[in-house]
C-alpha cells in the first residue's frame, strides 16, 4: 500500500522533532523554520532540475494555501516545541488527523467510513495514555498555538491531497511549501536578528533540513496515492517514534500506562490499513 509511506514520513518527523529541541539552544523557532525551509528548497529543486521535472504548475492557488497554512503550522509547532516539553508539544500538535478526518468528509467529499474513523480515535486515545500532556499554568498560550498548530496543518494536508488529485508530482509539492516556508520567515527575520551559527548549530540546522525534507517527500506520496484517513491513521506512529528516541537518546523509561498508549496507537494504524485494504478490494470489485 502506497500509504505506508506516511510509517517513514512518521520516523523522519521525529527525528525532526528531537533536532529541533537540540537546536533550540542556537536558535529561535523562526529561524529554525526559515534553515529547515531554504534548505528543503535548495535539494528538491536541484532535484527537479536534475530529473528535468517541470517546476511550472498551473495550480498555483492551491500551492499557496498549502504553502501558507503548512506554513503558520510549522511557525506555530516549532515554537511549542520550544516552549512546552517534547510530549506536549507533540500531543497538542496531533490533533491534525481528527481535523483532516472532518475535512476529508467535507472538503473532499470521501465517505464517511466509520471503522476508519473509529481507528483514529483510538489511536488518538493512544496518544493521550502514551504522552499524558500536562499544561504548566504560564503556557496556556503556547498550549492553544499547539492546538491551532493541528488545525492548520490538517488543511495543509488536505491541499496535499487535492494537489495530489490534480496530478501535481511530490517534488513540485514540497519545492512551492519550502518556497513559501522559506520566503515567508525569511521575511519575518528581517525585522528581527539572525543568530551566529556555530558548526555544532549548522550540523543540526544540516539534520533539521535533511529529515525534514524527507519525510515531507514521503508524506506528500503517502498522501497522493494512499487513502486518506488510512495515512492519517499511520501518521500517529510519530508519536512511537518519538517516544522511542526519548528512551535512546534521554533514558526515558515508560510507565505500564505509555506502554498500552504505544499499543493503542500500533492497534489503532493497523485497523486503519485492514480497513483500507478492505475498503480498496471492495470498491475494485463493483
């Protein structure tokens, strides 16, 4: 299934996620967007150059929404992570599948499969049990950008599918995000201050690029040819991935309570793909 591309989209973002938490010493939110974002830029198109891909599209409009909304996410992700913990950061951020649940109903137009819908829901559950967020009382604010973090990254993902359907590569998709990613916080920083860039920051500024970039390419193919809430299902595993670098890289040890969290989201992605297969067959078989 094409949609398992969202499993290695899902590992890249964490690792993305424990780089930006390094970086955070050496940088602000803004200017670890706007790195992440011009060097996305640089490789896919060198890419697209390379391969002789087109890089005109007539669908435009569409890139901007998706560049925008992907856009004022990340501002808002990159900063929760800063400020709040790891886990809830990553918990506040992952409301986006019930988001695109809803929109790929009633932008879409998709059926409303409730199985799949149901295995969202317990993967979200799942989430909840693994990271238990706790919001500090002077973060309430970096709480609520968290939330609307999620909300725009689901349109951002909805675009993604609507590109994908016009027939618009990956590679195009990702070069206009980092595009506007990059022009926008660019911008932005020149109103404010770039920090000095040592060669510990620059390596992670490299990492932060690179993990990035990739698991934007194979989200974005996760999201062209696989079903939409089944992608959205597989996108929890971020969380497990994270959870996981958490115990490798800080000697986290989880609770009974995260464990049956983990296994509540692996049950959750592996009903959506029993769904989804079945939903495929039966659909090729009228």
């Amino acid at each position: 299934m094409r949609s398992l591309w969202m499993l290695v989209a899902a590992f890249m973002f964490a690792c993305m996620g424990v780089l930006v938490k390094f970086g955070a010493v050496y940088f602000s939110s803004t200017e670890l967007v706007f790195y992440r974002s011009l060097f996305g830029v640089w490789m896919t198109y060198l890419i697209i150059r390379y391969y002789r891909l087109p890089v005109a599209t007539p669908h435009w409009r569409i890139h901007c929404w998706r560049g925008i909304s992907g856009l004022v996410s990340l501002l808002m992700f990159f900063y929760c992570l800063i400020e709040l913990p790891l886990a809830t950061a990553m918990s506040l951020n992952y409301t986006w599948p019930l988001f695109v649940a809803l929109f790929s109903t009633l932008i879409l137009k998709e059926h409303m499969h409730w199985p799949l819908i149901c295995a969202i829901f317990i993967g979200f559950a799942g989430v909840i049990l693994l990271l238990r967020p706790t919001l500090p009382e002077d973060h309430w604010m970096a709480g609520l950008l968290g939330i609307a973090s999620g909300f725009f990254a689901a349109i951002a993902y909805i675009n993604v599918k609507q590109l994908g359907n016009l027939g618009e590569s990956e590679w195009q998709v990702v070069f206009y995000f980092t595009l506007i990613s990059t022009l926008g916080s660019g911008l932005w920083l020149l109103f404010t201050a770039f920090s000095p860039i040592t060669l510990h920051g620059l390596l992670l500024l490299l990492g932060t690029g690179i993990t990035a970039t990739l698991a934007q390419l194979a989200m974005t193919r996760a999201y062209h040819k696989g079903a939409t809430l089944v992608v959205t299902s597989l996108g929890y595993s971020t969380v497990l991935f994270a959870s996981l670098w958490g115990i490798v890289l800080w000697n986290e040890l989880l609770s009974p309570v995260a464990w049956s969290g983990m296994g509540l989201i692996v049950l959750g992605g592996s009903l959506s793909g029993i769904f989804g297969i079945k939903r495929v067959s039966a659909a090729a078989q009228k």
